[in-house]
C-alpha cells in the first residue's frame, strides 16, 4: 500500500548570478534540466517533483547534483507527501486551498 509518510517531494531552490551572459546562460541551463527531469516550478527558482520512494529522491538528487552550475547557492529539501498536504498558499493576501496530491503514482 502506498502511504503518505513513504511517497517524497524533492524541492530545489537556488539563487544564481546572472550579471554577466555566461552566467545567464548556466542559469537557463539549470532551469532546462529540472524540467527536462520532470521538475515543475513553483516559484521562480523553487522546482519541485514527485517522487515515490527514498531510492528515487537519491536518483533525483545526484542527477540535479550533476547539473549544477559553477556559481550560485542550490539547495535540495525533501519531505513526505503528508508534510506537503499541510502547505499554506497565499496569493496576495487570498488564503488558497491546499494543492491536491496526485490522484496517480507512477510505480516505475
């Protein structure tokens, strides 16, 4: 059975420079391989995805970790699923809903 305590997210957040174009560009880079691995935004530089179990979050990590631009300060947070049904969201000063977990997992 699946349970909320087993199933992940992973949250990457990161602050890169972007003064001179060559850092743009890793920047955009980085960007384009969190979502080329199934990673959605949630805010500007805050990418978060799914995952089902603890194996698959370490498989997440070393691939964002091989990614990494040279500069700038990433961070990867993970958490339950039943941590992020407790996420307070705000727009402007309007109280939202809690996002819905996913009604599918992926098992593979």
């Amino acid at each position: 059975m699946l349970s909320g305590y087993r199933l992940m997210w992973i949250m990457v957040m990161f602050d890169l420079p972007v003064i001179e174009r060559a850092e743009r560009k890793a920047a955009t880079e980085f960007r384009n391989a969190l979502l080329d691995m199934g990673f959605e935004m949630s805010q500007f530089s805050v990418y978060m995805r799914f995952c089902n179990s603890q194996g698959q979050v370490d498989t997440y990590c070393s691939q964002v970790e091989r990614c990494l631009p040279s500069g700038g300060r990433v961070n990867i947070l993970q958490f339950t699923d039943k941590q992020y049904e407790r996420i307070i969201t705000f727009y402007g000063k309007i109280k939202r809903a809690s996002k819905k977990s996913p009604d599918q997992y992926c098992l593979f």
